[in-house]
C-alpha cells in the first residue's frame, strides 16, 4: 500500500520526500529499528563527491545571502532614491534588484545541475553495484522473496534516492541558511519588529502545520480507499477474477462490497477537497494577517522606535521570506527518517550474503577439456532444515549417456537435478563433474558445462536471434539456425514475416507454450553443454512434435551427458539408466526392461502412466 498519499506517483516513489507536514512513516520506522544504518556508511558513498558537494553548500550558502540583498535595496529605493528623485540612483538600484534576482536563479540552476549529477551517480554506482549482488543471489533467494520486491528495490528505492541528495540534503541545507540569514537581516533592520515577529510567527506556522497534518490524514485514507477499490476492479473484472467470481457465485457479494467502498469514497472524496481548501485558506490568512500586525506594530510610537517607510517595506519582504523555510525545518525530521530507511533498504539487500558463491579457489574446467561424467555421493537436500527432500543420493552418470529420472510429482526430481548447475547446493554429500565437485567449479565454466531446460521458460523481449544469442554471444546465423533446425522450430521461424527478426513476447510474436519450448531448446543446444538437463522440457509439446523434437535430441543427446525428466514413457524408456524417486530417495535403478522384469514401483508408475503430473497444454 501507498504511504505517501500526497501525490499520485507516491507508491512508485516512495522514500527520501518526505511528505509535508506529515509524521514518519510507521513503515521506515520500523526498517530503521530491525536494520539501523551507519552514517558513516553513507558518507562513505558520497565521499567520491565531496568537492562537489561542498560547491553545492557553498553556492546554496552565497545564494541565500545575495538573496537577502534584495529587502536592502527595496529599502534604499523607498527611503532615498524615490523621495529624493534621484533618478541616477533608482536605475542602479533597479539595475542591481535585477542583478540580484539573476544571480540567484543562475547559482540556483548551477546548484541543481550539482546535485543531481551527484545523486544520479551515486545511485548509479548503487544501483549497479546491487544489481550485480543479486544476480549472485541462489534461486531459493527469489523464490523466497516476495515476487517484485527484489525489482521495487532496484527502480524505485534506489531511484528515490536522487531525492536524498537533491531534496532532503539541499532543502535542509538552504532552509537553514534562510532562516539565519533572514533573522540576522531582520534584526539588523529593526529588532523592535524582529521580536515581534518571534511572537507572531511560531504560532502562524504552527497552525499551518496542524491543518497540513488534518489534510494529510483525510488523503491518506482517501488513498487507502483507492486502492481497495482499485482491488476489487482487478478482482472483479480481470479474465481470471471473473471466472473465479462466476464460478464461487459470488457475484452480488463483490458488487455490495463495490458499493460500499465506492460509496465511503464519496465522504473522503470531500472531506479531502475541503481540507485541501483549508489548508490553502488558512496560508493565505497567515501571509495577510503577519505583515498586518506588522504594519500595525509600526504604527506605535513604542514598537516603531522611529523606522523608516523603506526599512518597514524591506522587513515585511524579509519576513515573508522566513515562512516557508520554517516548515520546511519542521519538515526535516521526517525527511531525514524516510532518507536513513531508504538506505536501510538498500543495505540491506547489498549486505545479503551470497549463498552460492564461488570457491576463492575455483577449479578450472574448460568445456572443451570436459567428458561429462556426473556423479551425485551421498547427496542430500533440504530446503528447511527440518525437512529433508533429497537423502542418499548415489548416481553415476558416465560421460555421454542418458540418465531419467522418473517418480511422483514431490519425489524431489527437480531438486535433483538442480544441484548439477548449483541452482542449490547440496546439504550433504557432493555433486562432481568429471570428478571436480561443482562447488569448486569456476562459476563461468560450471555455466558453459551445463545447460537447463525446464518446463517454465523465459524468453527476453528481443527478436529471436537475439533470444538466441544471449545464451552464447558470438555464435553465427548459420550456428543459430541449426540449433533451431535441430528444436524443430526453424521452419516456423523462417515462415514469418520478420524471420529471426521477429520480437518474442506480448509486444512481438506470441509464441504458443510448446514454441516457446522449443526455443528454450534450441537455446540450449546451442550452447552445446556437455552436460544436458531437461526437466520436464517437453512436456508443453504435443505428442508428435515431442517424439520429433526426441528424435534429434536422441542425436545430440548421444554426444553428451543428459538427465532427463519426463512423465511421458516414449521419453525415458530409451535412456540407459532409469532412476525411480521416491520421497527424495532413489527406490530403483536400471533399464526400462529391468526395471519392468522386476515388477516393482517403476512397472506401477509405467502402468499408471509414468508419474502423476499432467500434461502441461
Ligand atoms: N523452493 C522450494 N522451497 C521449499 N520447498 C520446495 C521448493 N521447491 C520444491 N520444494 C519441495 O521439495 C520437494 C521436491 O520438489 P521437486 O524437486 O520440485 O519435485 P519433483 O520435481 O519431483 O516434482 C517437494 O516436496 C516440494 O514441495
Ligand atoms: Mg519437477
């Protein structure tokens, strides 16, 4: 849910705004209670700029006091310029309050160019250096974590952090020097009226802040509102949500719900409106009452202390000056909160240890060096400590033959196999390629040795040459074509109009599933591993297209090591060995006739049709 309810962009820029008059957000509250953050850390981060950075205080520090230049010279004009009608006079003063304005908007651009050059290249280093942690992060990492959580992170916690430096930072920064500056100008041009405005200011601003919070209250549940009903539309009248309603009958439960939230929206819808009109009503009473008072103060003979009209003018300016920046300060801890939990966020993330990593001293095994023998020693797996889904594995794989793994749906088939290209690492035991313990494996050469199909595959959005080459830059047409001559999707390929060209995905051709398998297959091949793994990777094909596809994976299987999972018993009968799994240990293990001469859990499954998982369409 949105907590920044001031704007409509708050849920996708969450973080260093704090939103006006508003208190923390509970949320970067409790961030900053689980993971502080150090200060000397992101000092750290910004200590590549700090010349820079000093630049910036100094030109917001020089801009401020040019700016307190102007009620001087207000006061000069009124006082001497006018009544004396000294027109030489009046034009240098004329000359100069343009002057001063110019130079102020001048820094003030310098300013900001500064500091954003300094918050995009932070958050440039940030961004990429997280980005890069992550990738390292083990599959369980994102299967653990909450599906676009790891994505928000990225885009908008980092990207809110251009915010830090050019608002948070700089607005406490020229705030503060405002604020100075003003009252020293103020009591140098009458201190009389300087204490007076001690009075009447604090609690001017105050009241201002009181009806800023009430507002803000209003919007925020406004925009809880919102969302709800944003929900239930998507509930309600997405493909999916209304086969789910029609087939529950649930139907005139949704709708009373639509109504109500809709109709609780009309109260907020109003009380928002009203309380934004308040707030402005009660600015524009505070900006005319102050400078009444202080006309009226000027009146007395006690108070005056004899001003000038031109020093009564400049000081009016001045304190008009003072009412903004005095929010802003009051502001100052709650931005400077949602700052230090951004960074809390984002450490966090860059601190995660990687749990796959590489070995300090990896092995080196290139693919043309390798033979693709595969062993699993006693290998065991759990995903929770407590629940153990793969116990003394033994297999041995030689290099160039075909192992299938077959067994229930859970048995721990997938696992299994995802310990060969350390998707996880075993909990016990160990896994060897050509007797190296994939553990010790250089990363990029574990990679090239070992290619993955599974059922779900991910294509990029990017034609399919390009699809293609992303899994082995540099290969050629020719080598491209192949691969997908040998997945049985060249044909289709070249009969569209665009041909290798074509874009994959929503915005480009829509592949059909069993297509898109086919790519992921040719993908594969064409790195050419020497040890092929295919979970499940024709299962979202038709019959004929599998036994087609099994045809030409039979030839390039036969010159490498491959471990196939299927249900479908035309895949595995034909593999040298078969291993049946059960509750993530290996019950049987032999040829298809072995193992059907022996009567027992495999001749069952066979039977049965090979394993309980259905047929993906
Ligand atoms: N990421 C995961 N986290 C926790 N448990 C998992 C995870 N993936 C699979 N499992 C569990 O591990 C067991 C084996 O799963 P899997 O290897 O996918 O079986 P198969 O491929 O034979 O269907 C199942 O009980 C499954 O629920
Ligand atoms: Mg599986």
């Amino acid at each position: 849910m949105t907590d920044r309810p001031d704007s409509p962009h708050s849920a996708s820029t969450r973080g260093a705004r704090g939103s006006r008059a508003g208190r923390p957000d509970p949320a970067d509250l409790r961030q900053l209670a689980d993971s502080p953050v150090s200060l000397r850390r992101i000092a750290r981060l910004f200590a590549p700029h700090r010349a820079t950075l000093g630049v910036v205080v100094a030109l917001i520090v020089l801009s401020s006091a040019v700016g307190l230049a102007q009620p001087f010279l207000v006061r000069h004009v009124i006082d001497d310029a006018l009544p004396r009608q000294d027109v030489r006079l009046l034009l240098l003063l004329v000359a100069a309050m343009i002057g001063v304005a110019v130079a102020t908007a001048v820094i003030g651009v310098v300013q900001t160019w500064l500091s954003t050059a300094v918050g995009q290249r932070v958050m440039h280093r940030l961004r990429s250096d997280l980005f890069a942690h992550l990738q390292q992060q083990s599959l369980g990492f994102f299967t653990r974590t909450r599906g676009g959580e790891v994505q928000s992170r990225l885009v908008n916690d980092i990207g809110s952090m251009q915010g830090v430096v050019t608002q948070t930072a700089t607005s406490i920064a020229a705030n503060l020097t405002v604020v100075v500056g003003t009252a020293v100008a103020m009591v140098a041009l009458s201190w009389r009226l300087a204490l007076l405005s001690l009075v009447v200011l604090p609690p001017a601003v105050l009241l201002t802040r009181q009806v800023a919070r009430m507002r803000h209250a209003v919007t925020g549940e406004r925009q809880r509102r919102l969302a709800d009903l944003h929900v239930q539309i998507e509930e309600g009248l997405s493909v999916s949500g209304v086969l789910l309603t029609k087939t529950l009958g649930a139907s005139p439960r949704l709708t009373t719900r639509f109504e109500e939230t809709s109709a609780d929206l009309v109260g907020l819808e109003i009380r928002s409106r009203l309380a934004g009109r308040w707030r402005m009503a009660t600015m524009n009473i505070v900006f005319a009452a102050v400078p009444a008072a202080i006309y009226l103060a000027a009146g007395f003979p006690a108070t005056s202390g004899g001003m000038t009209i031109g020093t009564l003018v400049a000081f009016v300016a001045l304190q008009g000056n003072l009412f903004r920046p005095l929010m802003g300060l009051l502001n100052v801890g709650v931005d400077i909160t949602a700052s230090l939990a951004l960074f809390s966020r984002i450490f966090e993330y860059a601190d995660l240890p990687v749990e796959i990593a590489e070995s300090p001293d990896p092995v080196r095994l290139p693919r043309r060096a390798a033979a693709g023998e595969v062993r699993f020693e006693g290998v065991g797996f759990a995903y929770d400590a407590d629940r153990p889904v793969l116990d003394g594995i033994d297999l041995h794989v030689p290099a160039g033959s075909t192992l299938a793994l077959v067994g229930e749906t859970g048995s721990g088939k997938s696992t299994l196999a995802s310990l060969v290209p350390r998707l996880h690492d075993a909990t016990s035991g160990r896994v060897t390629i050509d007797g190296v313990d994939v553990r010790d494996l250089a990363g990029t050469d574990l990679a090239d040795l070992v290619g993955v199909v599974t059922q779900d595959t991910y294509l990029l959005h990017a034609s399919v040459r390009d699809n293609l080459r992303h899994a082995r830059p540099g290969s050629t047409d020719a080598e491209i074509e192949q691969a997908c001559r040998d997945a049985r999707i060249h044909d289709l390929v070249s009969s569209l109009p665009d041909g290798y060209d074509t874009v994959v995905g929503s915005r480009g051709h829509r592949f059909s599933g069993g297509e898109q398998q086919r790519l992921a297959i040719a993908r594969t091949l064409l790195r050419d591993p020497a040890v092929l793994i295919l979970d499940e990777a024709t299962s979202a094909l038709d019959n004929a297209t599998e036994r087609s596809i099994l045809a030409t994976l039979d030839e390039v299987t036969r010159s490498r090591t491959t471990i196939i999972i299927a249900h479908r018993l035309s895949t595995v009968r034909d593999a040298d060995q078969i291993a049946v799994l059960h509750r993530g240990r290996v019950v049987e293990l032999g040829t298809h006739e072995e193992l059907l001469l022996r009567g027992g859990r495999y001749a069952d499954l066979v039977r049965g049709g090979l394993g309980s998982e259905p047929a993906a369409a």
